[in-house]
C-alpha cells in the first residue's frame, strides 16, 4: 500500500493503515523516553546541603557562579533533587 495512489474507494483502508503506523509511531517514541523520574521534586536548601554535601556558604557561591542549577522564589532558593543528583 505504500506505493500504490490511493483513490476515493481505497481512502478507508488507506486512514486505517496511516492510523496503525502513527500508533506504532507513538509507542516506539515512548519507549525511546527515559521514565519520569519520581526524584524531580522541589526540595530546599537545607536538604540540598544533605544531598550534595556541602555546607549553605558553599552551595550559595556554587549557585552565584551558576555551577548549580536553583530556582528563586520571593527570598528562597529551590532546588530539583534529580538535578542535584545528577551533579555527583
């Protein structure tokens, strides 16, 4: 069916075929994914110094120098535990 011209009387088995290919599309791309990771939660700095551990100075300079990923809200700094992790 690939090569063939579809005509109006072919046009049902030719969405039906197009519907199988884009579904096996979609679970070969699936599989490709790495699985979501239950680590990728917000965690503050206490638990960033226990994770990576460094002391607040420490962490507060690697930050500054934009060596550690973080993200500000109002006056505090959060921090993804996958992404720290990921820093050993």
């Amino acid at each position: 069916m690939q090569k063939e011209t579809v005509t109006f009387d072919k046009l049902p088995e030719a969405v039906g075929y197009l519907t199988e290919q884009v579904i096996e599309l979609k679970r070969m791309v699936s599989e490709l994914q790495p699985p979501a990771s239950d680590k990728h939660v917000l965690v503050e700095i206490e638990d960033a110094c226990r994770i990576i551990k460094k002391a607040k100075p420490t962490i507060y300079t690697l930050v500054r120098k934009g060596l550690l990923p973080a993200y500000k809200k109002g006056k505090k700094l959060y921090f993804y535990e996958d992404e720290l992790l990921g820093l050993d």
